[in-house]
C-alpha cells in the first residue's frame, strides 16, 4: 500500500516528537498529526479543541489531517501518523492482522447512519438488482449498510444487490447524486442536506438504538507506551472539548464550528447538527465494551471479518487512561457551573 508523498514528512516528523532536548524546545508545543476518518460530526471536538487552543493549552500542535478511516489505520500500523479519530470497526481489523492499535476514547458510541435512497426508490423491494455505496471495507457506514439492508429484508447475494466501496462521504454523496449508486449510508447531519434534496429516508439506525462503538481515539499501544504524557494530553484537550459543546453557553462557537468544517451554509441545518451532536456525544467520552462487543458479533455476522470472533472487548480498547480520569475528578470538574 502506497502513501501520500506528505506522510513521508510526517514519519519524519514523528523522529523528533520525543522529549525535548533543552528548555527552549520545552516551551515549544510539540507538533502531533492526528489523522481524521471521515468528514463528519464526531470530529467536532477536535476541531473546537484546535480553533479554541484546549491543545495548545496541554502543550500541543495538532495538525488533523484527513485520512478516510481504513487507510488512516494503515498508516498508523505503518507509525506514519501516530494517533487518529477511526471506528472500532478498523481498530478490530487491526488487531486481528497482528496490529497493536486500541482506542482509548469514544466519541460515538451508538450506530446513528441513515440509509438514504435516490427520489426514484419507492420501496427496499426497488433496490433489488441495483447498486449501492458502502464507503470502505468494514467500516461503520459499511456496517451500518449491512445493518440498514438486513432490517429491511433485503440478502446482498440473493437480491443481487450490488455493494460497491466508494470511499468517504464526499464520493458517497457525488455517486447518489449522479445516479451512479441508488443509496448509501450518511451520518444525520449530512444526510439532512440530500433528504431536502427529495432523497429518501429508507432506515435510520440511529432509532432502533443499537450499540455501536463508532468513532473514538486511537493510538499504536507502543506508542502509548514511549509517550504517556502526549498520550494523556491529547486525551484531556479533547475531553475539554466535549465539556465545552455541551455547555449551552458555547452554542454560537460550537455551530459556527460546525458549520466551518462541514460547509453547512444554512442556519437551520447548522442547528439541528449541533443538536444531534449534544445529544449524542457522551458527556464522558470513554469506548463502551458494549459497543464493542456489537461491532464483533455484527464484523462476524455479515461475514467482514470472521476472525473478530476470537476478540474481546478489551483486545479492541484500553479503558485504563479514560477510567482514570474520570475516577480522579478530572470529568466532573469540567461540567461544575451548567
């Protein structure tokens, strides 16, 4: 597999993350890539946390880079990019390759995907002998198709249903348009811009309240190991920054957050995002075994990874830093006031 010629620069890069050397590099932030899965609401926090200096606040220059999720994992196996923003979906994947990554924060932990179809699709039964966009393999849209085609009724191999990988949500969106796809999976906040659009609603995953660890922080084990400190920072910033969304007294900076990073121009839309952010953003955003547990039986149920079988929750996710920054107060203090 073949990198962008940029993250040459960032393993380069990464060489000199360690320790500073004297007291001048010490008061320099120490830069960290943070590489980004997808385009999409999860991501907030890390955004706010970056325009609102919470990481430079905890000694960092985080530059998030978009990855789309199963390549992000690639390039992390590879110590290309040390930390990313990915689902538990390619954590798994990892783990079950002989990888070293675990999540250690959970950003999402319910799978809240509509699968939309294009205007012309009156009925699952119309999706039959037609094609549909799935994202990459085995990630959480991916799954979250599976999912959607399954409540449905609907058997990929039997209704001879076409799933075809087409990369993150930009292509997804492109395909649905053009008529290229007749449906695909979307995050709410994205989905609302195609159903004003005439697009059609056929599942929301997000209602049939299934456990679902999505989205979450990521890091190599080994570099946990040779770099607590950063490791614990990068944790604190961005629980920071759940705290700062869901205090109410931040909504204007948090829409216009929003707004800025997924190019929604209309008021509404932009309010009803930051809605479904609070709603569904953990106050304490630690992985939930739980929704681990769902994503391997569902990898190993819809046949994306038969090897997720012989995982446990805890293979996936190292709950040790966020249990104990919940237990030393450290959560709590950040919600004293709203």
């Amino acid at each position: 597999m073949k990198f962008p010629i940029a993250f040459a620069a960032i393993a380069l890069s990464l060489a000199f993350a360690g320790l500073p050397s004297n007291g001048r590099a010490a008061e320099s932030p120490t830069k960290l890539f943070l590489a980004q899965g997808a385009i999409s609401n999860d991501v907030t926090p890390l955004w706010f946390a970056k325009d609102h200096g919470l990481f430079r606040k905890y000694g960092l220059d985080v530059d998030n880079v978009f990855i789309i999720a199963g390549r992000a994992a690639q390039a992390m196996l590879a110590g290309q990019v040390p930390a990313g923003l990915i689902g538990a979906t390619h954590v798994t994947n990892a783990v079950t390759a002989g990888g070293d990554l675990t999540m250690i924060l959970g950003l999402k932990n319910r799978l809240d995907y509509l699968f939309i179809a294009r205007p012309s699709v009156k009925s699952p039964a119309e999706l039959k002998g037609k094609k549909v966009a799935i994202g990459t393999p085995s990630g959480s849209a991916s799954l979250a198709t599976y999912v959607a085609l399954d409540y449905l009724g609907l058997n990929p191999r039997r209704d001879n249903i076409a799933l075809v990988f087409v990369g993150g949500v930009p292509e997804r969106l492109a395909a649905l348009r053009s008529g290229s796809v007749e449906a695909t999976s979307l995050s709410p906040e994205l989905g609302q811009v195609i159903t004003d659009e005439g697009y059609r609603v056929l599942v929301d995953t997000g209602k049939e309240n299934i456990p679902f660890q999505s989205s979450g922080l990521v890091f190599a084990r080994k570099f946990m190991k040779s770099n607590p400190q950063l490791v614990e920072n990068t944790a604190k910033a961005i629980i920071e920054g759940v705290a700062a969304i869901h205090n109410p007294e931040n909504k204007r900076i948090v829409e216009q957050t929003i707004a800025k990073y997924l190019k929604l121009d209309k008021p509404e839309r932009v309010e009803k995002a930051y809605l479904e952010l609070r709603r569904e953003l953990p106050h304490k955003p630690c992985p939930t075994l739980e929704g681990i547990a769902s994503v391997l039986k569902l990898m190993v149920q819809h046949g994306l990874n038969p090897k997720a079988a012989q995982l446990k929750p805890e293979d996936v996710a190292d709950m040790s830093l966020c249990k104990r920054l919940d237990e030393s107060g450290f959560m709590d203090r950040l919600y004293r006031g709203f």
